[in-house]
C-alpha cells in the first residue's frame, strides 16, 4: 500500500483575499512553468495524480491561515468542510486532518470535536508559519481532546514559505508535546527542514514522533547527495526506517516530479557510493515499502 502523508487542498473559485493572495504568492515562489496548474488543488485532480502513481491513500491537510491572513469570507472551518466533503466522496481514499490554530482556546477545541466526531477526520494539522510556538501548555486542552478522539497530530517543522515565520517552527517543540502526550502519534512534515538532525533527534528519542518526506522533491531532484544523507542518516540513527513517512506536498511540487514521478524515484532510489564509504547503510527495497507505506498504516491503523 502507498500512503501519502501530506497533501494540501485549495480552489481558486473558493480561496479569497488575503489566502488567495497568499497561495498566489506561493505559487509566484516555486517559479513554476504552468502556474495555472497550481492552482488546481481539488479532489478530481487529486485523485486523478493518486491513480497514475498508485497510491491508495492521501492525507490531506486544509491550513488555519486566519491568524495571518484574511479569507474574504471563506473561514477555517470553511476549510475543514471542504476537506469533509472530498472524504465523503472519497471514503477509501482520503485520510482528512483538521486545521485548527491553538491560539483559539475552547473554540479550537470545539472545532477538533466537530471535525473527528461529525466528519470522522483522524488528526490534526499545526500549521506553525503562523507564529505559533505548539509546545505551550496554554494550549494543551487541544492536545488533551486530540488524546481523547485517539487521533495523530501533524506539526509544520522548517521552512515555510516567505511570507510566514521561521522561528515557531524549530522541531524541539514537538518534544514536549511527544513526551507529555505519549498516547499521540505525532509527524513533523518536510523532516524539519533545514533542522533535519534535531528533528531525528525528537524523533529518536520519542517512539510516537515520525516525520514525513514531503517537500524534498526539489532538493532529491537538484542534489540526490543530500536527500539519500538525510534518510541514511534515520536509518543509521533510528536502527532503521520505521519513522519515515512518505509525503509530497502535493500540488505545491508536482511540476518537480509528479505524484507518479516521486512515487517512483523512491522506489528507484540507490544512496550515492560516497555515502557509502562514509559507513552509512544501504537503502533496501523493504525500506522503500515501509517509507511508502508501511510505516503509515501502522500508524494509521489501516486494516
Ligand atoms: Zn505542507
């Protein structure tokens, strides 16, 4: 089974103001040839991508971007609809987490509970960039809820886009969260880029913190070096891959490498010989199937 991790959504007919203006600018970032493209985030295409690549299953994340930006109407949970609705289309297929922003207090937590219990979403998502720090303990009635629905929470660690701030998203504030809420599984999306060894320490050290892949497609296409390091170095450190989750970022770097394309230059990856001569371990094939998939239906406890 191929899962992936981490997705977004959007529709340039639904995002406004200041969110449309945001994703605009994102898109202006990537310097993409067919930017129109990008801005195609909806549930046909998605699942169209999903088909050619042959994967089963998609996480998909819609962001609470109101802290820092405004929706000329569409609202967060507007967002969280959305991601509601293309489960509903597509129960098999779809794995919906929720965006909520802690700052928000009991509404926040009002929200979580409408989203797991009404719309039967399974985690989450943190979208730090907004500024942020998620270990706060003003914020653990959240965390305590997310323990009692028995869901995953997803948190954004390193980089982000231009306009956001860097310095909530160091992933050391997972750690706290890991240890005072050992029941949660937790992910830290893109490996905590450019943080990539403090996030495998966190996720060393705490047995309910993984981290997803996504986002690499630009730096595997550019230097394959530093991509085969960064999973060489799990490997070494965590006595294996069972921590790493397969992500994309969907639709932000399908102009990079398809859904297909990335599906399938992991399976087809080899590490670099320098790599090697460093004492760092091989990439196997069982590896490959546990970063794709394996490892996330454990931790999703797909039957
Ligand atoms: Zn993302």
């Amino acid at each position: 089974m191929i899962i992936d991790a981490h997705c977004h959504i959007w529709e340039r007919d639904l995002m406004k103001g200041d969110l449309a203006d945001f994703i605009d600018s994102v898109i202006k970032e990537l310097e993409v040839k067919d930017k129109e493209k990008l801005y195609d985030g909806g549930i046909e295409r998605l699942i169209k991508d999903m088909d050619e690549g042959g994967i089963d299953k998609t996480v998909i994340l819609p962001i609470d971007f109101e802290f820092l930006y405004t929706g000329g109407g569409f609202t967060f949970q507007a967002y969280n609809d959305l991601a509601g609705e293309y489960f509903k289309r597509f129960p098999n297929r779809i794995i919906p987490f929720a965006g909520i922003d802690p700052r928000r207090g009991a509404a926040a937590v009002g929200e979580l509970k409408r989203c797991v219990e009404e719309m039967g979403f399974s985690g989450l998502k943190l979208w730090t960039v907004t500024g942020f720090v998620p270990d706060e303990e003003a914020y653990y009635p959240l965390y305590e809820e997310a323990a009692r629905l028995g869901i995953t929470i997803l948190v954004h660690t390193g980089m982000g886009p231009g306009n956001t701030y860097l310095k909530s998203c160091r992933p050391v504030f997972v750690d706290k969260m890991a240890v005072d809420f050992r029941e949660i599984n937790f992910i830290m999306a893109h490996v905590g880029t450019p943080w990539v060894e403090e996030a495998l320490a966190v996720s060393l050290k705490n047995p309910n913190v993984y981290v997803d892949i996504s986002a690499w497609q630009g730096p595997y296409a550019r230097f394959p070096m530093g991509f085969s390091q960064v999973l060489a170095q799990a490997k070494l450190m965590h006595g294996g891959v069972h921590k790493v989750l397969f992500g994309s970022d969907w639709p932000l770097f399908s102009e990079i490498y398809s859904q297909k394309e990335w599906v399938e230059a992991i399976k087809t990856m080899t590490f670099p010989a320098p790599l090697q001569l460093m004492g760092l371990p091989e990439i196997t094939a069982e590896d490959k199937e546990m970063i794709l998939g394996n490892n996330a239906v454990t931790l999703f406890q797909i039957q």
